[in-house]
C-alpha cells in the first residue's frame, strides 16, 4: 500500500511564497508562452493558471509540445516570449527551483548508486542534510514502496521500480508543484497500476500536480482538469465532462464496422455524416447520435444500402473523442 | 553545493571497482615496466656486442683487440659459444663472422686482416699505399645505425690510446721519411723511450679507462647532478608515465557528464540548487583529488619498489602534484564540454593526450628532442609537469623554484575550466 502521511518537514521548507512572492500568488501562471527550435514552434501561445491543489493533465500526442511546456515551468528552456510563474517567482529562479519538484520522462537517476543514495544525493543537491534529510529519504522510500530495495543498485532495480525512484527523487525536497512528464511510460500495467496510487497519495495531501500523458484513461483517472495541447497549442482546457458536453453535448458515439466495397461503403458513410476511421481494410466507421435508439435507423439504412454491417457498438464520448473531435487526428497519431 | 557533487562522483567510483583498479593499477604497471627499462639498471648499461677476427695476429693487431676488450662500453666475442649439441667453441672466421651479422647475432664484427700489424697507423692521405696495411673491415646490420659509429669512433680511440707504441714507431717513421735518417745518438734515445712506451703498455688497465695509457687528453668526468640519488630518473617516470595516465583519466571521468546529460541526470540536477559552476566545480575538485591521489599512489610505488627518495621532497611533491592534478582534471572537463558523446570523447582524447605525452616528454626526455620540438613541448601539460617534478626531485631545487611551474599549470587549470564553463552553457538551457 502506498503511504498517506503527510510529506514530513514540509511546515520548515523555505517556500518561495515566503521569499519571493505574495502568500496569495497561484501555484503556476503561464503567459502567452513561445518557444521555437529553429522552424519548429514547439510552444505557441499557450497560457495557463492553475489552482493550488488541483491536478492538471495536459495532453497530446507525442510532439504535441507537452514536455517544452513543462522544460519550460522547470525553467530548463529559455522561452522565446512570454513568462512563467511558480507561486510568483520566474521559473529558473532559486525560489521557483526550490518549489518545484520536476520528475522527467527519463530515468533521470545515478546507475551505480543505490535507490537510497540516490535519493539523498538529490535531497543534497536540494540544500537538505542531517535529520530533515534522513526523514525525506525514508519517507520517499515508503512512497514508492521501495524500502526494502533501498540498498539495491538502481542498475539492478526492475523497469517499475526505476520509474517509482524516478518519481520519489523528484518529491525529495518536498516540493508543492509537481510536474510530472509521462511518469508511465514504458510501465507494465502493474506497475503502472501501482504509479497511480501513489499519484493519488500525493493527490490526497493536496499536492498540486501537472501531469503529462498521452494515455486519455490516465487523464481522465488522475486529473482534475485536462488541457489538450496539438501543435504547441492548448486547444481546450476544462474538466473532463466539460470538454466532452462541449463537444458533443448528450450525443453518444456508434461505432460500426462494415463489409462491402470500400469506396461504396465510405461514400455512404459520408453521406450519413459519419467518419471512416482505422484502416481501410477494416472498414470502420464512426457515427455521432442523439439517441441510442437511433442506432436501429442506422442498420436499417445500411441494409437498405446493400451493406452489411459485422460490428457495431454504442459509447459515450470520451478525451479520445474530443481530442478527434477538435483535432481531425487520433490522440496516439 | 560541490560537496555533494564530490560525494556523489565518490560513490559511484568506488562502486565500479574495475574502473577503480584499472585507473591506479594501470599507470603503476607502464610506469613500473619504463622505470625497469630505462632507470632500474643504469649500472648495468647495455653494451654493444662486438665479433673481432684476428686473422693478423701481430703485436699491433693483440693489442688493439686487449684495448677493445676492456671498454667498457663493447662486449668482444672471438669464438663461437659452446652449442648444447656439445660442439666447440671455434674462433670466428671472416666468414663466420659475416654469417652471424647477417643472422642477427651481432650488430657488427671487425675483421683484422694478414698484414695489418707491419703497417698498421697511416697518417693522411699522402701515405704511400704500397706501404700501407690492408684496411680493417668492419661488417654491420644497416638496421642498426647506432653501433658501427660507436664501433668506429671506438676503433680510432683505441689505436690512440690501446698500442701508444705502435704509433710512436710509425711517428718515427715517418720522421725519417722526411726529415732524414737518425744519428746513432738520436736513434738509442728514440728506441729507449719507445720501450718505456711499451713497459707502460704491458702495464694492467686502470678500471673503466679501457686501457693503461690515459689518452691524448687527460678528462676525469664528474656528474655534478643526478649521480648521488638513488634511482634519480624514477622520479622522471614516474611523473612522465603520470601525467600521461592522469589525462587519460581525467578526460575519461569528466565524460560522466556526458552520460549524465544523455540521460536527463544532468536536467535534474540543473533543476535543482546547483548551478552548472556549482556542478563543473564539483566536478573539476573530485577529477583534481582523483589525479592526486593516482600521482601519490604512482609515486608511494616508485618509492617502496624503485627506492624513490620520496619524503624528503614532500613539499615539493605536493606543490606539484597538486597543480598537475588540477590542469590535467581541467583538461579533462574542456575535452568532456567539447565533445557531444562518448564515443568522440574517446576519439579526441586520445589523439590529443597521445600528441601531448609525446611532444611534452611523457614517452621520451625532451632534451633529446630537436629544438622545435622542445618548444613545442611546452604547450603541453606534460612538459610543465615533468620539468616541476625534475626540479623536486632530480635537482633538489626549493619549493620557491617552482614557480614558473605552479603559475603555468594554475593558469593551465583555471583557463581550461573557464573554456569548459563557457562550453557548457549548450547544458545549460534549450
């Protein structure tokens, strides 16, 4: 089980609210933020607020522009224009450093040391020592239920158990804003399982979160608000029901899968206001309805078509809908 | 905030242990095989072997052989070595002497031909040559360019020095020749003195003169530096072979952050409250602390195994040792901020560090070298750090003489970190 105490130390940690900024400045603010590599707008534009306690995911497919975002909040990339606040300190400063916790999507650790070591030499880097210190790492351990590998060289640690010490390492100096960039990736689904608990732990505490994915169940299971970014754009930003009653209102999905001719059977699906979709070998097709019970109009037409329909399913909309809805594209192009 | 970077670098050295061993066993092992090869036996300076027939068997031709003989720096064989299959050793022959040059036993064989004895010194060119002797042959391996000149110039010493009465008589010979024949008076005189001459010759050769009569000019050599210590050129190796191994390390450590860059270590450790001089510096002390404490270990083995005279230079050697280890860990973080991977790491520096230790003296003495080279020398660490220690240990000089040393290396070491810093800002942000 993952621990749900609170983060020890974190009532002495120098906050950069009590340095820098106003006790009232919110976790993050991002204006007009711009970054471009060489012809390639990774960024462009994307403002932000987010709310203290809240878990914000933001998600793309890949090459969205999601970790330049974040690379940017952690103050690893110099924007081109535009600015980014952590509670009212520049990102890059050593206020918004210190209160900042950045878990990248590497395994951004030291193989030849221990899981133990590594964390205290990132608590070090971090200005911790002695008891404070001490409390953090075993704490972290806990976390990531890793006390009994702590003495494991993380070389010899398994792909999970990497990415759960890859995540503790960034909550060392008990930060109050996480970023988290694609946390799961390359998990199995176990460890992935056992990714999110912890999530929620932290989530469970009040921790404010920016989670990266390009899985929408993630999303959806962890996040409070979800931003779609496309082309370094935040393209919607909402709660989830909110984004999905934004577009399609009560409308639900039918899902069919055809047999015939495949130009015939597209030309049809056109004219019906549906959109093919997977190969065209498969012949799927997806159509928007009112009402569920319009899905026996929808045989009915096809039958009368001269098509035979093998498959057919009816769901609500989900991110993956609205990422499609708004973009065109499939979330995992 | 470089403590914990120190730290950190500390751990994950003692963990990979092969690298550990390697990083101390290997430059203990070159130093230790240069140190037997050219500093163990100095007393026991390889000599030249010689084949020398004497197919003329004169008193002039036995005595030049005897002369030959006792230099000290020629090994003279005249028979064949007693072969296992119970053959007798034999006299060399013209021919069997050739044979054995060709076959590589020897570099160079002298062939004293019939004759040579009743003529054998010939002033100039004017010599009437139905008077002079059969030239003496000296047979070499043309892959050899060093011992027939010795073999030569040997040669011509010992006909000075090794038969004085032989080239008294022809002296007198020649007198006669051009000045008239001697009165019974003058001849009496001219023949005691030239047996006084030869009572001298028969005399036994004083150790090492190569023979009784002293020479034309009388040398007494006396070495001023270097001849008292105990294995002086130790401490030449040590820190040449050092210096050398020291680079090598030090590129290969500071490449940790290359590999630390590769996989997002390093933006995490940005990310936190060390900087990239915070983390370079860290870097750069644990590198410094690694050289030092290679150079210490190099120089504790020349001392327990080579008998290096150590601590009674510590001063010296830790002034020394601590501004060599601090270019060389330099030079190693401008090598790592240079490069974009490991694998051009491993290209660059070995080029570069295999170009300095020749040119600086790490694989050879520099004042050996053509003066171009010598200068060029002086680019490199190396030869700066070689020079320090030959003044520490070589020429007891003070610790206040090694300033022109410590200056250039400081200077060495904080340029080439400041190039590195300036370097590493593509690091830095994105």
């Amino acid at each position: 089980m993952v621990q749900e105490a609170h983060i020890p130390g974190t009532a002495h940690l120098p906050g950069p609210s009590e340095t820098v900024a106003p006790a009232a400045a919110p976790p993050l603010q991002v204006d007009s933020l711009v970054k471009r590599f060489g012809q390639v707008t990774a960024v462009d534009g994307i403002s932000l607020d987010l709310r203290a306690g809240e878990c914000l995911g933001l998600l793309g497919p890949n090459g969205a522009g999601k970790t330049t975002l974040i690379r940017a909040i952690a103050g690893r990339v110099i924007p081109d224009s535009g600015r980014v606040a952590v509670f009212g300190a520049s990102a890059g400063s050593s206020a918004a450093r210190a209160a900042l916790g950045w878990i990248p999507q590497e395994i951004a650790l030291y193989p030849p040391l221990t899981a133990k070591e590594n964390l205290r030499a990132f608590g070090r880097y971090n200005g911790m020592s002695g008891k404070s210190l001490n409390e953090s790492v075993a704490w972290c351990l806990n976390w990531a239920a890793l006390e009994d590998r702590a003495g494991e060289l993380v070389r010899n640690l398994s792909g999970g158990m990497k990415r759960r010490l890859n995540m503790a390492a960034g909550l060392i100096h008990h930060p109050r804003l996480v970023l988290m960039d694609e946390p799961t990736v390359g998990v199995d689904p176990q460890s992935r399982n056992r990714i999110f608990e912890m999530i929620e732990a932290l989530r469970a505490q009040g921790m404010t979160v920016i989670y990266t994915t390009h899985y929408m169940e993630e999303a959806e299971r962890l996040c409070d608000r979800i931003a779609i970014v496309d082309h370094g754009r935040i393209i919607a930003l909402d709660t989830k029901e909110a984004l999905v009653r934004a577009s399609f209102a009560e409308r639900s999905q039918v899902m069919a899968r055809f047999a015939g001719p495949a130009e015939a059977v597209s030309a049809w699906v056109a004219n019906r206001g549906g959109r093919m979709t997977g190969s065209t070998a498969e012949l799927s097709a997806e159509f928007s309805v009112d009402r569920p019970t319009e899905i026996a109009s929808l045989l009915d037409e096809a039958a009368a078509a001269g098509f035979e329909i093998v498959d057919v399913s009816l769901r609500r909309p989900n991110l993956e809908s609205v990422f499609l809805h708004l973009t065109g594209r499939e979330l995992r192009d | 905030m470089i403590f914990p970077i120190v730290r950190t670098a500390i751990i994950a050295l003692r963990r990979d242990r092969a690298a550990l061993a390697l990083s101390f066993i290997l430059p203990i092992s070159f130093f230790s095989i240069f140190a037997v090869i050219f500093a163990g036996h100095r007393d026991s300076m390889p000599k030249i072997s010689l084949i020398v027939v004497d197919e003329d068997n004169s008193r002039a031709s036995r005595q030049l052989l005897n002369g030959l003989q006792t230099d000290g720096s020629l090994k003279v064989i005249t028979s064949t070595a007693a072969k296992p299959d119970s053959a007798p050793p034999a006299p060399y022959t013209n021919s069997t002497a050739e044979a054995a040059v060709k076959a590589g036993d020897v570099s160079v064989a002298l062939i004293i031909p019939r004759g040579f004895g009743e003529n054998p010194i010939s002033f100039g060119p004017n010599s009437d040559p139905a008077r002079s002797a059969p030239p003496i042959q000296l047979l070499n391996d043309a892959s050899d360019q060093i011992a027939p000149q010795m073999v030569a110039g040997l040669l011509q010493k010992e006909a000075m020095t090794a038969m004085p009465s032989v080239m008294a008589e022809t002296g007198m010979k020649y007198t006669e020749r051009y000045l008239g024949q001697f009165t019974p008076e003058q001849r009496k005189r001219v023949d005691d003195s030239l047996n006084q001459l030869r009572q001298l010759e028969n005399k036994p050769p004083a150790a090492g003169t190569g023979s009784g009569f002293g020479g034309i000019i009388s040398v007494k050599e006396r070495s001023v530096v270097g001849n008292t210590k105990n294995g002086s050129m130790i401490s030449f190796y040590a820190a040449a072979i050092g210096v050398m191994f020291l680079l090598f390390t030090a590129s290969g450590s500071a490449g940790s952050l290359l590999d630390e860059a590769e996989s997002g270590t390093l933006d995490r450790v940005l990310s936190s409250r060390i900087d990239m001089t915070g983390l370079l510096a860290g870097k750069l002390v644990f590198n410094t602390l690694l050289a030092f404490t290679q150079l210490t270990v190099m120089f504790l083995w020349g001392w327990a195994v080579f008998k290096l005279d150590l601590f009674s230079h510590i001063p010296g050697f830790l002034v020394m040792g601590l501004c060599t280890a601090l270019a060389v860990a330099a030079f190693g973080m401008l090598l790592a901020s240079i490069c974009h991977t490991r694998a051009q790491l491993g290209a660059v520096s070995t080029l570069l560090i295999l170009t300095m230790s020749a040119i600086g003296g790490s694989m050879f003495p520099r004042f050996l070298m053509p003066e171009s080279i010598q200068k060029a020398g002086l680019w490199t660490i190396n030869a700066w750090a070689i020079d320090g220690f030959t003044k520490v240990f070589w020429r007891d000089q003070p610790v206040t003489a090694l300033w022109p040393q410590v200056v250039v290396l400081l200077a060495t070491g904080i340029v080439l970190f400041a190039i590195a810093r300036r370097l590493a800002r593509r690091w830095e942000f994105s």
